[in-house]
C-alpha cells in the first residue's frame, strides 16, 4: 500500500521563492474578478509597465488548471472593450504555443528553425551565466528582473522579454540554458510558454524579425521611465536621480565608487557584433 505522509510546512521548504502567491481554484476566482473590477479595463495600455504591475498575474493558475482560459475568454468577451480584447490575444499566444508544440514536439528541446548558432560555452560564458542568474549584470532593468523572479516566482512579460534578449543575443548563450533557469523558477513554468517564448526571443522560433536586439537601455527608458521597478528590486539603486537609474555608471566618479553595485559586464555594441557575426556565420 501507499502511506501518506503530512505535506512539509511551508518554512521548511527551501529552494522556492519566498514570496510565492497562494494556489487553488477559490483564489484564483477571486484574483479573476479583483481583476475584472480594478485591472481589465486598462490592460491594453498599462500591461507593458513594469512599474505598474497591472498583468492579471493569472499565469500560474492557468498553468496548474485552476482556472480554464475558454471561460476566461468568455468573460472577457461579456465584459468586452479594448483592455478585454488584449487580454484574450495574450491567451491567444498560449494556445499558439501549445498547437507549435502539439505539431511539433521535439521543439521543447531542439530549434524551431535552426539559426546554425555556434553558441558561447566555456568558463567566461559560465560566469556570464552566473553573473545574469544572480541579477548581477550592472545592467539595472536586466537585474530587477532575474531578482523578480527568483523572489515571486513570477516576473513581468517584459522583463521576460528582455532578459532572455539579454541572454540568448547579448551575451550570445544558448536559449536553453535560461529557459532551463526560468522552468526551475517560474511558478508559470510551462514547457509550451517558456520553450517557445524562449525561442522566439532568441530567434529561433517563430520570431518573423529573428535577428532583432532589445537594447535595455532604450528598453528600460521606455517602460519604467520612472526608475520604480528598479527600485523596487534593486535596492542598491534606490535613492539615485531618475536619469542615472537605468546608467549608474554614468555617476560622477565619487558617487559611482561609493555604490554598491557592479559595472556592465559588457559593452551592449560589442555583445550585438558578435551575436550578428555569430548569426552570419551560421548561414
Ligand atoms: C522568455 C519568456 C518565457 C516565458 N515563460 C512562460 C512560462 O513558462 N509560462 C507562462 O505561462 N508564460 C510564459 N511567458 C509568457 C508571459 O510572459 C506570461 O504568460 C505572463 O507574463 C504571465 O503574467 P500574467 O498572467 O500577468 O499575464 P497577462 O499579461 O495578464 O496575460 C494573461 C495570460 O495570457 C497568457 N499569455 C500572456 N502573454 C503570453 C505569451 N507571450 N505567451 C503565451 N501566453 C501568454 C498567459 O496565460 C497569461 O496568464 C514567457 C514569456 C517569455 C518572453
């Protein structure tokens, strides 16, 4: 026979994110209509705003099937207007995702359209690896990020967007080896959303512009003007000016030697020279 044992208490658990939101059916209904009351209307012009926080952070009960998205999308359609019809594209991708991989199943692993990428390995690109994990790459939006996630488990579609750029382009490392970080972390983690956002982002997937660079920077300025999800995660970065949030290097030199906080682990010019050098050789 099976003999059941008490589930650990949540404390003694380790290896998760410790700010992990509660599961089951009941909480994810009462998420749907705080949303549909607070958040769904403005969906389509606030769900890029890293700051604002205003995604219906659904993902994971969606993952797990405590809520179904076919009655998603019909409440959405009752509720109806431009916030509801973005939300149901974005559940649109979930099922695009899932029918790439249903035709195609070895996508999980292996390229959607192969790039003939000759991807970095080795010590430097292990401790590039680290160093992006750890939410130390000196870039501040690219590192709210990877502590985002690891701390909710959860993080923002566009800081997911920009951190797998970061990796799998600027830093030139193969997709799957951040795709396999996300899994561990994400409590969304799903083999049909991360594997094929994943090779999307890198330009392997069904990308129709596979070349293309997100330049965090530019990125950052334009979806957390004000510096407040960086603040939020980056504490180190806290009480710097708006214009030196996103470029603590460009400091005066006593203000920058006294931050706790690391250079750019790379010249982004340089990371995208290489990764189209990299591309062009893989033709
Ligand atoms: C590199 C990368 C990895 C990702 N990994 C995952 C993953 O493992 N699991 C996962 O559920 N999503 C993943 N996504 C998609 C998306 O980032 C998350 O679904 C979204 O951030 C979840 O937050 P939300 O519920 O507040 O989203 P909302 O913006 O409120 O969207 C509502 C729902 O639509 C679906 N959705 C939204 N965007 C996408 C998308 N681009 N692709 C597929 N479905 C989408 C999700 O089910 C989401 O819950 C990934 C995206 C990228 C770029």
């Amino acid at each position: 026979g099976v003999r059941g044992e008490r589930l650990p208490a949540r404390e003694d658990v380790t290896g998760v994110s410790p700010a992990l939101p509660a599961g089951g059916e009941s909480e994810g209904r009462k998420r749907v209509s705080a949303y549909w009351r607070t958040g769904l209307d403005a969906y389509d012009d606030t769900r890029d705003d890293l700051a604002a926080d205003a995604t219906s952070r659904l993902s994971a009960h969606l993952h797990f099937g405590t809520l179904s998205p076919v009655e998603l999308v019909q409440r959405a359609r009752r509720h109806g207007g431009p916030g509801a019809e973005a939300l149901v594209r974005q559940l649109a991708w979930r099922d695009f995702h899932r029918q790439v991989l249903a035709a195609r199943p070895a996508v999980a692993r292996a390229d959607y359209r192969t790039k003939g990428d000759r991807w970095r390995t080795g010590r430097a690109a292990r401790a590039d690896v680290e160093a992006w994990r750890e939410g130390r790459t000196g870039y501040p939006v690219i590192d709210a990020a990877m502590r985002q996630l690891r701390h909710e488990g959860w993080m923002h579609n566009r800081a997911r967007l920009l951190t797998a750029s970061f990796l799998a382009k600027t830093l030139y490392v193969d997709w799957r080896i951040g795709a396999e970080h996300f899994l561990y972390w994400l409590v969304d983690g799903d083999i049909a959303n991360n594997q094929l956002n994943w090779q999307w982002v890198a330009g392997t997937g069904t990308d129709t512009r596979p070349n293309r660079v997100l330049n965090p920077i530019a990125q950052a300025r334009r979806y957390d003007p004000d510096g407040g999800y960086v603040r939020r995660w980056v504490p180190e970065l806290a009480g710097l000016a708006d214009r030196f949030v996103h470029e603590p290097w460009k400091l005066p030199g006593t203000e920058r030697a006294a931050l706790d906080y690391p250079e750019p682990m790379i010249d982004l010019a340089e990371g995208v020279d290489r990764f189209r050098r990299g591309r062009d050789r893989g033709k």
